[in-house]
C-alpha cells in the first residue's frame, strides 16, 4: 500500500530529516572528540608513571635483580597497577597480582628489543585498562596498566548528554518546520481552494488575496492573473453566443419563409420561383460568411509556439489576389514594401482580407481602393462616403453596423475579426476619415522588421493614400 504524503508533511519531514542528520553529525564528532581526549589524559598518566618506572630502574645500571617489582605498585584498581616482563615470557609482578596481565607477543617481542613501545586497551581481572608496554633494560620491558573505569563512565555519561540534545534539537525542529510549513504554505492552501471552488462553481470570479513579494506571491499573482483571462474569455464567449444567436435568427427565420414558400406553392410562376429561389441562394450565403465570422472570432490567436516569421508583404499581396477574382470591377493600386513579422499566415491573411472586402464593399464600384504597407504599417483607403464620426468609434465592435450601411450585406463582424487578429498579434488596427472622401484603415504589427525586398503589384501609378 502507497501512502501519500502531503506537502505539508513532506516539507517537515525533509526539514525534521535535516536537522536530524546535522545533529547526529554533531553529536558523532563531539563524542568522539571528547572520548578521544580523554583517553589521551588516561595515556598522559601512564606515559608519566611508566617514565617513573625507568627512572627507578636505573639505579641498578641495566643489572636489574631478578623478579624486581616498582616497590610502589599496588594492586590494580586502586592505582596504578606494574609489572615486569622478560624476553622469555615470564612476568614479575606484585605478590598476588600474578596471571593479572598475561602478556601478549607482542610485549615480549618488545623486551627482546624486536618491537617498538606500544599503548593497548586490555582487561585486568575483568576491567577495561590502559595499558603502556616499553623496554627498560636489556631483556626486560614493563607494562604499566591504568584503570578506564572513570573515563568510560564519564564517557557514558557525554553520550548520554549529546543522545538527549540530538533528540531535544529534532523534535525542535520538527515544530520548527510544522509552523514554517503552515506559514509559508498558507497562500498555497488558499490558492487550492479558490481553484477548487472555481471547479465546483465554473465561475473564474474568485481571486486569491495576495500578501508577500516573494515566489508564492509572485504565483498568486498570476493565478488571479489567469482567472481574469479566462473570465474575460468566457465573457468574451457569451457575448459571442448570445451576439450571433441574435444576428443568425432573422437570416434564418428569412431563409425559412422563402423555403416554406416554395415548399407550399409547387405551381408557383417560374420568373416568381427564380426571385425566392436567388433570395434563398443570397441568404445562404450570408449565413454562410456569418458562420465563418463567427468562426474566426471563437478561434483565438494561435500560441506563440505555433507562430513563424511570416512575410506579410506575401501575405498582403495573396489577399490582394482573392479580392480581384471576388471584386473584379474594383480596381487595387498596391504597394507593397517588404516586410517580416512573428505571426500566422492564415490569421493575417484573413484580416487582410477582411479589410479589402470592406473597402470594396463600401468604396465606389470601380473603386479605386489604395493598400499600403511600408514601416510595419498596412493601410487600406476606400473612396466612398466614409463614416460618420458618431459611428467611427464603434466600426471594430461585434456585429455593429452603421445607420448608412445597414441595407449593405455584411453581419458587422468583419472588423471585429480584423481588430481580434491584431492585438492577438500585438498590433493595433483604427481608422480614419481622408481629405476628399473615404476611409483609411491603418494596420501596425509591433514586431515587423522591414527588409530590402519591395513588391509592386500590377495597378496605377503608386500614390499616398
């Protein structure tokens, strides 16, 4: 079974976890530091008797008698317990302290004089000693034993000190961490919940109450940062249903009627049965540019990585090469310099486009209608009546038509789309009335770099919209 562990308790887990380590760290050092300097004090002691014992020994000028004891050693435990061992093997000790230390080979070794003096912890009548064996004269070596019963008490007793503080300092920090971790999660805790009750309710209105600078903050912000994008993009979205559900019933309800009345009058004369039928083709068709208006407003600009360098002076003129095959009386005097811009083709070309229609639509039959791209700037003049200036302001809204153009075909969604593009884009997009008549639209895209290339396409001569 796989236990899931909260952030909360990973976060004190990993901290308690830390700490728990560096003190053990601590508490190791210091113990063996300790317990090393004072067994160097227990080597001290011995180092000083055992240089006694050879003072002492030489008084008999390297002629030392026979079973010859330290007159002052005594038995081990109560001080400091020495005795003599010989090259053979044999041990001179006090009276009744025989078979106390049995000496090693290496002690022996070190009275025939083949080995160097040497420090050993060894057991005396079953207690734990320090003990110094050297040579002191030719054949013989002594060994001078110290007793570690207090330091190995004392040495407990550290041990048990430092145990108790590595224990005291974890559970510290395991406090320590849980109100750290309940501090500094606290915004985190927050966040979840205004996300979960966005989930239950669908309603992105909810914001998390920001309190600091540091990096949770800095995510509080930008999560209430993404709740107001998508509250705008489902504002955005209603607008857009309840708009085009508004804007599709009279064409449909149109399309209806002139369908029933074919359906209901089968006799009906040819000339009336081809002025419904042209009337239905007609409102076909406007529903079907609806449809894509509407379209191409739900679509969204792509994200950045779908994006490219695009030439919009490519673009502009393969937009210009649709709107004389659908406007073939209209006459397009282009010039177009070159121009590069971080885009999609297809979203450019479409507002392009939909600003050629719209000069053509709105322009005299003939036209002419000037399209301009020089700097990272497009314009489009037409040369009709313009706009009023009440209007003018209102001209890139949704499905807005003005007073002069409301017997035109069109759903006034065709800027709308165009100003949709450019500030996905970046861009601006606004329009203006012209000295002598019409309208000019100016398009700006922040990120375009001009380059060498220049494209003139077949029109009249080039002059200043």
């Amino acid at each position: 079974m796989r236990i899931r562990l909260t952030l909360k308790a990973r976060f004190i887990l990993v901290a308690g976890g830390a700490v728990a380590a560096v003190a053990l760290a601590i508490t190791a050092v210091a113990f063996l530091a300790i317990r090393t300097d004072l067994q160097n004090q227990v080597r001290a002691e011995v180092a000083a008797r055992g240089d006694s014992v050879r003072h002492m020994a030489q008084q008999f000028h390297g002629h030392i008698p026979d079973d010859w004891v330290p007159a002052h050693s005594s038995g081990f435990g109560i001080a400091t317990y020495t005795q003599v061992v010989t090259a053979d093997g044999a041990v001179w000790a006090p009276l009744g302290d025989q078979g106390l230390l049995e000496p090693s080979a290496t002690a022996v070794a070190v009275a025939a004089g083949q080995a160097d003096s040497f420090y050993a912890v060894d057991r005396i009548n079953g207690t734990r000693a320090m003990v110094l064996t050297e040579r002191v004269a030719a054949g013989l070596a002594i060994q001078v034993a110290e007793p570690l019963t207090a330091t190995d008490q004392e040495v407990a007793t550290v041990g048990t000190t430092l145990a108790l503080l590595s224990a005291v300092g974890v559970a510290a920090a395991t406090l320590l961490g849980w109100a750290v971790a309940r501090a500094g999660l606290a915004p985190v805790a927050r966040l979840a919940g205004v996300a979960e009750e966005v989930t239950l309710t669908g309603d992105p209105g909810r914001r998390v109450e920001v309190r600091r600078r540091d990096e949770l903050g800095r995510l509080a912000t930008s999560f209430n940062a993404m709740l107001s994008a998508l509250q705008r993009s489902l504002d955005a979205q209603r607008r857009l249903v309840s708009d085009a559900s508004h804007e599709l019933r009279t064409p449909l309800a149109s399309l209806r009627l002139n369908a029933d009345l074919l359906a209901a009058h089968p006799e009906m004369p040819a000339a009336e049965r081809a002025e419904v039928l042209e009337r239905v083709t007609g409102q076909a068709a406007e529903l079907s540019r609806l449809v894509a208006s509407v379209t191409d407003l739900a679509r969204g600009e792509p994200p950045a990585k779908d994006r490219s360098r695009v030439r919009l002076d490519d673009v502009t003129s393969e937009a210009l090469d649709a709107a004389r095959r659908d406007w073939p009386e209209t006459e397009f005097d282009a010039d177009l310099a070159g121009c590069t811009v971080d885009g999609s083709a297809d979203r450019l070309r479409t507002a392009v486009r939909n600003l050629l229609d719209n000069a053509a639509k709105f322009g005299p039959p003939q036209g002419p209608v000037r399209v301009r791209l020089a700097e990272g700037q497009l314009t489009v003049r037409d040369h009709g009546d313009g706009i009023d200036p009440d209007d003018l302001p209102f001209i890139f809204d949704r499905f807005y038509r003005a007073t002069s153009s409301r017997s035109a075909p069109g759903s006034g969604l065709g800027l709308a789309v165009v100003r949709e593009i450019a500030h996905g884009h970046g861009g601006e997009v606004w329009a203006e009335p012209v000295r002598g008549g019409g309208t000019l639209v100016r398009l700006t895209l922040p990120t375009c770099t001009n380059t060498s290339a220049s494209v003139d396409l077949p029109a009249s001569a080039k002059v200043d919209a």
